[in-house]
C-alpha cells in the first residue's frame, strides 16, 4: 500500500479504526493536515457516500470512533471497506505534495455491489476542465462522427425489463461498424486534424476497440495509420486492425511500454498521436451518444444513463451534453470491481494510479484515467457502482436472452451496474438506459463467462460440505439437498479418513434459497461453505485433480501470466529450482493474460523474496494461503 493512502473497514455499527497516518507529514505541513473519512448513510431509498473532516490532533493509531448518528441500511449488513485519504485543507500550501501521483489497488475501495459512491451535487458551474459543458454541447453538436459511424438503436430489454420491475433501454453500440463506440472519438479526434498533418498520418496504442476505430477513420480520411499493441495481444485482434487497414506494430510486453513507444515514434515522424480518451475531440465524439440517446428517449420520465467507464472519455462527453439539457437525468459510471481508477480518482479527489487492474473487462480495464474526462465527471458525474466479474458474466446472458447478441465483458459492465443499482435501492418502475458498448467478444472466453453468469445472477450457488465417511452418509446427503434442488455439477472422492469433502453446484432462484439450503445442511450436521463469491474457488478449485497434500510450507498464489510463448519458461527461470513448485493450474479465459493458481514451498523467512522475484519480472502475483476451498480441499493439515 502506499504510504499515502489508507484504509478501514466500515462495519455494521459504523465503528472506524484510525491508521497510522504519521508516514504522511512529510507530505503536508502540520497545519493543514486533514483526514477525510468517508462513511455509508441511509436516507430514505437513496445511499449516498458522506464525507467529514477531522484535523489529525484528534487521531492517534488504532484509535476508534464511533459514528452512532448514521444508520446502516437495514436490507444490506453486509460490512464494506471505506478508504481514508490525508488531504490538505483546500487552498493551503501542500509542498509537492499535488504533484506525487498516488498509487492505490483496486482492494483499498471495496462497498456492496449496487451502493452508489457519490462525490458531491454534480453542478455545471463547478466544472474544471478546459472547456464548458456549453463548449462540449457545440462541439459535439457539430460533429462529423456520422461519416463513418451510425445511429444506434436504443432498444427496450423486454424480457429483463418485466424481471426486474424497471424499463431498460439498451443503447446498442455493440451495432457499430466496428462493433464499439470508439469509432465515434477516434473519427472525430481524426477529421479535425490538418491536411498536413493528415499527411503525415497517425499513431496510437491500443490492443482493443480504439485500435480499430483508429484504422477505420485512417482508411476513410484517406492518412496512414500506425497501431502500437502489446506483443501479448491476441492474434484475433491483431488481424480485425490488419482488416481494416491498420499497420499494427507489436512492441513491449505491457501497455505503458507500448504507449511510450507509440508517443516516442510520434514525435520522431511526426505523426499526430490519438488518445483513446484523454481529448476534447475525442469526448465530444463519444458525446453524440448522448445526443442520440435524448433524441431517442424524448419521455420526461427518463431517471438514470447508466455508462461503462474506462479512461472517462466515453462518460464524460455524455454528461457533459445530457446535463446541460436534462440535468434531472441521473449519468451513473459503472467500473469492475478490479479496475475502479474513476471511482478512486472522485473519492480522492485527484487521479490516482491504480498499482494493477483485472483485465476480465479490458475494454475498461485502465490503471488512469483522463485527465479531461476526470475533470468533467468530478462536476457532472452523479455517482459510480462497482460490480463483479460475476455480474457482468450475468448481464452478457441477460442481453442475449432479449437480442441474440453477445456483448464483450466491457460492453455488459453497464448493465450490471443497473441491475445491481436498482435492487440495491429496491426501485421499482423507473427508467433506465444502458449503453451497451462493444461486442468485440474473443471466443475462447465465452467458455468462463458462461460458467460464471448464473452464480452473478444469483441463479447457481458453489457449495462445499463435509460428511462423515460412514456407509449411507452420501445418500443421507444427497436427500438433505432435497429433491426439489437441481445439483448442476457434483465431485466427490472418498478419502481415507473421517470425513470427505464434497464440492458441488445447484440451481437456485434467489439468494435466500441459497441461505435457506445451507441452513437446512448444518442443522443436519453437514459443515457446509458457500463458495459462490470464492473467486479461487471458481477459477481453479472446481477444476482442480489430485487431491490434498501435507506439504511442509506450501504457499498459494495467483499469478498473471501474459499469453505468449515462453512465459513460462521465464517465471520458472525466476523461481526455480529454489523454490519447488506444488500446485499448478492454468486456463486460457480469451485475454492477454491468463490466470494461474500456483502452490510453492516457501519458508516463513522467505514469503517476501517470492514475491519480489516474480513481481521483478512484471508477473502480478497475490499470496491467497488462506484461502476457504484451498484448506477443505488441497491441505491435509
């Protein structure tokens, strides 16, 4: 963790523990030191994020404070992680303090799925960026996007609609030429540009959807384009930019590498750069979703624009033209869980560097977002929802229930927000658009996420019991369970010993079934876990042979490998024959980068330089030791 960022768990009852913030002087001078602590209310249907400021004099470490006057929503107990941030008081002399970027991981901002992290009254006058939402409503007024691109439809989900008691309005973007929305920022960055410096053609990096709206404006401008991807980059994508006339460049294992080197060939060509995200231009482009979506959705009972947010483009040049015109209209960012820099950047105020990102969503999947984008969602921006990879899996089945198409992980991201927003606040007959912003869906991941939408959409439960190894234990099982539960996968194998564990699926039509289905099982006698939010549990237990082991100092990691030949060969080169490998399961899921779950036998004394060594070269990796499923089903002891 950084040393100037904190964090405290919220627990029901709003009982705070301090952090030591004694690391942070030498950033702000004594008198202005400030900690602002954000704490969840409740009132009435709607959550809201509060912030209150307390001078460091009144903190020491490991101090608590109770915070009686605020009321935990009575339908959600589930304790949440807030984060604690040392902030100067505004207008105060910080030292350099504004100009050192702060890092944060993902974990350090962890609410219940659903919960709107607010920031303050989204208000036009407050905007700090470079041009007014006035600005953007003209520029993105007089647009060019719709050389290249098209209007989308906005399509109601029926089927999910009358499911959840809401009208959903799919703004389909998936129905691009390039089966994204970035055509619209790439083009309208690209037809602003010089003839001269058209002439000298353009740059960018991207391994994604940016990549290819890039290559189409190029072909149609009639400039060259040259597209920088990661070495990892998956053939499919390589190809889909090839296609459209791209001249891919494949340079450096990581997308900073690739992105340094872009801008560095830029400069020596002199080809013009074009941003992903970070650009007047660009946003305004990505703005006439907005413009469509009002021109489509003329009803005054219009409540909530829910947005997928990577870099910010995207949601940025959409509030900026609905709020000039709708500002009743409620704009809602939704990130991953794993990938949350917008809604770390809002909380702190400032943009943060996120230290790593899940990838699951990678059209979203950023470690910083936009500098420009940033600025406008701070003043216009209502709030921003977190969902899992579970729940995103879930909204991809939910939209080709209703259309037959299948979105991208990125382009459900919305989807799950909404649903987990409107549950979250029990609303019921509003109305919602969600923009569904790519399908450019590898094939092979499809394997993961429909293995993962039932349990996000709380339709299956991973369970695993333990029961006694005595004859007729199983079917006495077995009948607990019930005929009238579905079991949906099923392993067991008898162990010489007093009891077995068995790891097992069922089919469920809500969460208190699940509830009630455990309960039934300890009243039985049957220890049972429910490992339906286990993501180690999901990934890799439920494929995992072999049985348990007693292995003297076994640890257990998730490392991340890239998806190229020989990268394995490098992180054994690093880590053995000094540490003995123990455990080791791999599965392509689609991405760049795979996910193994790796067990070793490491010394307490050396836990520290096993982590060193693979992060040295460039492998993020998580110790997971403790993990629930690992102890039940891979460890003797």
């Amino acid at each position: 963790m950084s040393s100037s960022f904190a964090k405290t768990s919220l627990k029901p009852g709003h009982s705070f523990r301090a952090v030591d913030i004694s690391s942070l002087h030498k950033h702000v001078p004594r008198a202005t030191r400030t900690v602002r602590v954000i704490s969840e209310s409740c009132s009435g249907s709607s959550s809201r994020l509060h912030a209150s400021r307390l001078r460091d004099s009144d903190l020491s470490a490991k101090r608590s404070f109770s915070l009686g006057s605020l009321q935990s929503p009575a339908r959600r107990p589930t304790a949440t992680r807030a984060t604690v941030t040392s902030l100067p008081e505004s207008g105060s002399e910080s030292d350099d303090w504004s100009d050192k970027k702060l890092e944060v991981s993902p974990e350090d901002l962890t609410v219940p799925q659903g919960y709107l992290l607010q920031f303050g009254t989204p208000s036009c006058e407050m905007n700090r960026s470079q041009y007014s939402p006035s600005d953007y409503l003209k520029k993105v007024l007089t647009s060019k996007v719709y050389d290249v691109a098209v209007e989308t439809p906005l399509e109601e989900a029926k089927r999910l609609s009358e499911r959840v008691s809401n009208t959903l309005l799919l703004k389909r973007e998936d129905l691009q030429p390039v089966f994204s929305f970035k055509i619209r920022g790439a083009y309208n960055r690209m037809v602003n540009l010089t003839k001269e410096e058209l002439s000298k053609g353009v740059i960018t990096a991207s391994a994604g959807n940016h990549a290819q709206g890039v290559a189409l404006s190029a072909a149609a401008l009639g400039t060259s384009a040259i597209i920088a991807m990661p070495e990892i980059t998956p053939a499919i994508k390589v190809n889909a930019v090839r296609r459209l006339g791209g001249e891919v460049k494949l340079f450096g294992e990581t997308f900073d590498a690739t992105q340094a080197w872009a801008k560095q060939v830029a400069e020596e060509e002199g080809r013009v750069f074009i941003p992903p995200f970070d650009h007047p231009d660009v946003i305004a482009g990505q703005g006439t979703v907005g413009m469509e979506i009002l021109r489509q959705c003329s009803s005054p009972d219009l409540d909530h624009v829910f947005v997928p947010v990577g870099g910010g483009g995207l949601i940025a040049g959409i509030a900026a033209y609905i709020k000039c015109l709708r500002p009743d209209v409620k704009i809602i960012g939704v990130e991953p869980a794993g990938a949350n820099a917008m809604a770390q950047s809002l909380l702190n105020g400032r943009q943060v560097t996120l230290k790593s990102v899940n990838a699951f969503a990678d059209g979203v999947a950023v470690k910083e977002v936009g500098s420009e984008p940033f600025a406008l969602c701070q003043s216009l921006v209502d709030g921003v929802v977190l969902v899992s990879q579970d729940a995103i899996c879930a909204a991809i089945k939910d939209v080709f229930e209703d259309t037959r198409s299948i979105l991208e992980p990125a382009g459900a991201c919305a989807l799950a927000g909404a649903k987990a927003y409107l549950e979250y606040n029990n609303i019921k007959g509003s109305t919602s658009v969600v923009v569904t912003s790519g399908a450019n869906m590898n094939f092979d991941r499809l394997r993961l996420v429909a293995e993962l939408a039932d349990i996000g959409a709380a339709r299956e439960a991973l369970l695993a019991s333990s029961i006694p190894e005595k004859a007729g234990a199983f079917k006495e099982f077995v009948n607990t369970i019930g005929s009238d539960t579905s079991i949906t996968e099923f392993k067991y194998r008898r162990q010489e010993e007093n009891s077995a564990h068995v790891l097992y699926g069922v089919s469920v039509d809500s969460p208190t079934q699940i509830q009630a289905l455990v309960q039934r099982l300890e009243v039985s006698g049957v220890k049972t876990l429910d490992l339906s939010n286990d993501t180690v549990g999901q990934m890799h237990m439920r494929d995992l042979v072999g049985g348990q082991s007693g292995t003297e100092n076994e640890r257990l990691y998730t490392v991340e490998f890239p998806e190229k030949a020989g990268a394995l060969e490098k992180f054994l080169d690093q880590v053995s024959p000094r540490w003995d490998i123990t455990l080791f399961h791999y599965r392509n899921n689609g991405s760049s980068k795979g996910e193994v779950l790796l067990g070793m036998q490491v010394p307490d004394s050396e836990s520290y330089e096993v982590l060193g060594a693979v992060t040295a070269i460039g492998y993020p990796i998580v110790e997971v030791t403790d993990n629930a499923a690992y102890k039940l089903f891979m460890r003797l002891d």
